[in-house]
C-alpha cells in the first residue's frame, strides 16, 4: 500500500502540481516550458544510469538489462505510433517543430480556441501513457526497497511538474476552466499509479522479473528523454540553455539519489 502511495504522489499529484501553478500563473512562453522540461530530462537521466540500469545489472548481469533497456524503447515505440495513428498524423516521425503544442502530437496550427483545447487533450493521453513506465520503475524499487522507490518517485515527481504545465498551457489558453484543467493534470498522473501496481507484481516474481521491469522502464524513459523531450527543447530554444540545464539537472538528481 505504500508504494502505491507513493506513486500517487509522484504521479498524480507532480502533474497536478504542474497544472495548478500553470492555472495560478499563467502561460508564460514555449522557452519557459523548454527549461523546465530540459531540467526534467537530465533528472530522468541520472534515475536511469544512477539508480535502475546499476540496479538491473546487479540482479540480472548486463545481457538482461541490456534487453530489457531495448524492450523499453519499443514499447514507448509502438505506444508513440498508436497516438499518432488515432490522432491522424502526417508529419514525418524526424521532424521537429515550432513549439510544444506541435511536439506532442499535434500536427495542425493552433490557432482556435476549439484547436488548443483538441491539442491539450492529446497530449493529456500522451503523457499519460508515457507515465506507465515510470510507474513500473517506482513499483518495482519500492517492492524491493522502500528507500529506493521513495528516492525514484521524489524525482520522477519533479519530472512530472513540467508535463502537467504542458497539457495545462493549451487547455487554458483554449478557454477551458481551471479547475477542470487542474482535474485533467491530475488524471494523467493515475497510469503512474497502475503502472506501480505492475511493477510491485513482476519485481516479486524473481530477481530477473525485478532487473527487467528496472530495465524496461529505464529503456523507455531514456527513449522520451533522448529521442523527444531534448531534441525539441533544443529546437524550441533556439540556443545552449536546455543543455545547460539538463545537465543541471543530471547533477540534481545524482544528488537526490544519496540523500
């Protein structure tokens, strides 16, 4: 029950966090958001290399881990290709684009009020899917270690902050209300919290279920960092400062992992 609690925390309300200062604040501008995604990733990065893949390998050795890495990058995959089948995209899967409502899987400008609310929403499945694997990570350590997985969904909490901003910026810009968008960042945290529940059933299997699901959630949030989150920070900033930051952010995180 404590690590589903956690993952509650990590979750749904680290989205609901990003939605609530997005709603009190106000949408500032696509760099802002840049930034703070760019902190996130480096936090991801250092969870994945300081904690889960050392992890995996002490349980399972490397030829594991490493499988388990790759099963977690067809899954972000094949969930990526599923969002853009049903949200009926044309663009090519290498570019990059303008600003953070395209990025998430939104190929049209936005330029109503109806549009902004259409790609808030999508990206509300997106992250939401997208939040599964970290679920499975937390679940997985909190199962073998309490500490552990406390230390993960303390990170994986500050990852979420700036996700739940970005379903929350269009959604209010699209005129929907705050409260209902505050509610619609909170939901797309609960996947945290199955994925958790996963987590905690196949890390009591064996010591390679336990290396696996630490690997597969690595693999996958390597994936959104490297193959999405990054690239497009960099290209919505037009300059160094997302680097910097996200290795900021590896140094942050690398610290949280011993306090």
């Amino acid at each position: 029950m404590y690590i589903i609690m956690i993952s509650i925390f990590a979750g749904i309300f680290g989205t609901g966090l990003g939605g609530l200062l997005t709603a009190l604040m106000g949408y500032r501008t696509d760099k802002v958001v840049s930034v703070l995604l760019s902190f996130a990733g480096g936090v991801m990065t250092s969870i994945v290399f300081v904690e889960l893949i050392p992890e995996a390998i002490a349980h399972s050795g490397m030829i594991i881990s490493v499988a388990g890495m790759v099963m977690g990058v067809v899954v972000v995959l094949l969930l990526n290709e599923l969002i853009d089948r049903f949200s009926d995209m044309n663009v090519p899967k290498a570019e990059l684009h303008k600003n953070f409502q395209e990025f998430f899987h939104e190929n049209r400008m936005i330029t109503s009020d109806n549009k902004k609310i259409r790609s808030g929403i999508l990206m509300f499945f997106v992250i939401g899917l997208h939040n599964i694997p970290e679920g499975l990570a937390i679940g997985a350590a909190g199962n073998h270690d309490l500490s552990f997985g406390f230390t993960l969904a303390l990170m994986i909490g500050i990852h979420n902050i700036p996700e739940g901003m970005a379903i929350a910026a269009p959604l209010i810009s699209g005129g929907l209300g705050h409260r209902w968008t505050v509610l619609m960042t909170l939901l797309a945290g609960a996947p945290t919290v199955l994925g958790a529940v996963v987590g905690v059933l196949i890390g009591s299997i064996s010591d390679i279920a336990l290396a696996l699901a630490y690997s597969i959630a690595g693999g996958a949030m390597l994936y959104v960092v490297f193959g999405e989150i990054l690239p497009q920070t960099v290209a919505v900033s037009k300059d160094r400062i997302p680097t910097i930051v996200s290795l900021a952010g590896i140094v942050c995180g690398m610290l949280l992992t011993r306090i």
